[in-house]
C-alpha cells in the first residue's frame, strides 16, 4: 500500500464568471521513504493538488477523486476532526514564503509550541527542550535564544528553517515542501535542500517536493511528475525522464535548462499556460507545442490511451526524439 495514493484528483474554482478546472484528473503515488519531485510552470495546479490533500483550499474549491488517502486512510470523506488529527502529524507541508505563512504577532517558540501541543501530550519542560532540539536539528545556532524572536527579527533562511523545524515537530510519515526555496538566495537554497534531504534520510519520511529548479530534480528526486495546465503530463523515473523524456513538454523544459545549451541560443517554450478563458479544445500543450498536428489540436489525448512512459500525449516521444514524430513535418510545412 502507498503511502500517499491519490486517483483522479479535480479541482474546481468557482469564480464571478463560471469554474475554472485548476487540477484536472492528476493521479499519483507516493511511495514510503520516496522522493517525489512535481514539476512544471507557474499555473500548473502543483500547489493546488498537494493543498487539496492537505484540506488546506478555501470554500470556493470543489475537490473530487476516485482516492485520496494517507497511510490508508481516506482523506476525502473524513470529517474534519479527523482530518486534524493527521494533518500536522502524519502528513505536514512547508509553504512557500515563510514571511507570509508564520505570525508576525507570536515569537517563533509559541509557534513551534502550538505545533507540538496540538498532537503531543508534552509537559512544559518536555516542550521546551523538544523546541530546542528542534531548532538545533535545522541548523538554526544559538536556539535557546531563538525562542523569544520575532519572525520579523529572523533572515528569510532562518525562518524558512523555523518552517521545516514546525513540519518535522510530530515527526510526519510525509512531508510536501512546496517550493521552499523561493526567494532566497543561491547558497541558502542549496542549504534549505540540503537540510530537507539529511531530514528525509535520517527519520525515513516520504518527500514531496514541489520545484521549479531542474537540477535540484536530477539530484535528489526518485520519481518525477511533470504537470501542465491542471494535468499530469508524464512521470517517470529521474533518469529516465532526463535521458529519455516521452512529452514534448517534458522536452521542452529540459531543452530550457542553461547547460544544454552550451555554445548555442538559450531555449524557451513560446506562449504561455492557458487560463479560463483560453484552453483549446484539443490537448492543452498544442497551441506550444512545436509538433502539434490537426488531431492534437481537435481532440484531447486519453490517459488510458496514452503512450510509454504514461505521456499524455497522443504521440509520445521515442528516444526522446522528435525524429518519425507524424507532427514533425506538418510543424515544417
């Protein structure tokens, strides 16, 4: 049994004009002690599908799935009450910006407190030094002293450590960071990725690991999930996915990477991910998409239809390839 199992996953947006599909079907599984990496651009519903597992979207989003559970237990029908008793606990995530996500009203040891008193019985002394530890094992120095600061009186480093030492509190089976390197700097983000790879390896939880960074795929990811516009688009294997992308997509975000193109023009996808009011009526990435024939653009590619590799495409890449793609030429004429 997966550890995190979920099976056509939608959410819905209801907005002034009409709903917007944000996650569309996306389907995956997280293995005990794995890493899972999601990829794809801003806009891609990577963020909205981990927060609709943790029950954290407002009341204007609609969530459907065939499954949606934790350790086997059903997420999607669970009265809230229970739902509190995993969420912080079995399964916790780390948010983007630590500066919006902590209170700037409470010191960063009340905070780190109500984390740990709201699933363990500790007693105040047991509470304070499990703080302690805490930030002593996310490698924030001189903790004891760190308990009375104010986020605001911490870099941005430092609190998004605060952030993963909360996470980490209950000791969770599953841990979901998203992004959690956004706005820091080069050397603090290679610290924070670091930091989250010796706390997988050391306690055996699962990570997922929402990112943007493609070398921070190859590096510490087992599996990958590349999602476009709502929807899974491939998964596969780290390796092979680099050296063997089935998606144009896929392709396409590895083509960008700046190492691949040593001595030639820097690639880039045209356009941008369809919105609302622009999806076309055939797969997502066709208007993009630099091999898109007449049927990619009229009719959706199937998931149960789809190609190796699990691309959704109607036409998968062979040897990460273009090369006998039927949309190859059209694309030249």
């Amino acid at each position: 049994m997966s550890l995190l199992e979920v099976k056509n996953l939608s959410v819905d947006f209801r907005t002034a004009h009409g709903n917007f599909r944000a996650v569309d079907n996306v389907s995956l599984t997280v293995e005990k002690s794995e890493v899972l990496a999601v990829v794809g651009e801003s806009g891609s519903g990577k963020s909205v599908a981990m927060l609709a597992v943790m029950g954290l979207l407002p009341w204007t989003a609609t969530i459907t799935a065939d499954i949606m559970a934790v350790d086997g237990q059903d997420m999607l029908n669970m009265r809230p009450k229970e739902r509190r008793n995993i969420i912080g606990k079995d399964i916790a995530m780390i948010f983007q910006e630590p500066m919006t996500s902590l209170n700037p009203c409470f010191t960063v040891g009340f905070q780190l407190g109500e984390a740990l008193q709201a699933h363990l019985k500790l007693s105040r002394r047991e509470k304070k030094e499990r703080i302690v530890n805490l930030l002593e094992q996310v490698g924030i120095p001189a903790p004891e002293k760190r308990l009375s600061s104010f986020p605001h009186q911490l870099s941005g480093g430092m609190n998004q450590r605060v952030m993963i030492a909360m996470a980490i509190a209950c000791q969770p089976k599953l841990l979901i960071a998203d992004e959690p390197t956004t706005a820091l700097d080069v050397t603090i983000q290679a610290q924070i990725i670091d930091l989250l790879l010796k706390l997988q390896q050391d306690t055996g939880m699962a990570l997922v690991l929402i990112t943007h960074d493609m070398g921070v795929v190859a590096e510490t990811a087992q599996r990958v999930s590349v999602q476009y516009a709502g929807q899974r688009i491939e998964m596969q294997d780290v390796k092979g996915l680099f050296s063997e992308p089935h998606h144009p997509y896929t392709q396409a975000l590895l083509s960008a990477l700046p190492e691949r193109a040593v001595g030639k023009k820097l690639a880039s996808i045209p356009g941008v991910v369809p919105g609302q009011f622009d999806r076309p009526a055939g797969c997502l990435f066709s208007p993009r998409c630099a091999y898109a024939t007449s049927r990619c653009r009229s009719e959706r590619p199937v998931a149960a239809n789809a190609g190796f590799g699990s691309a959704l495409c109607h036409y998968p890449l062979k040897g990460g390839s273009p090369e006998g793609h039927p949309g190859k030429d059209e694309a030249v004429a």
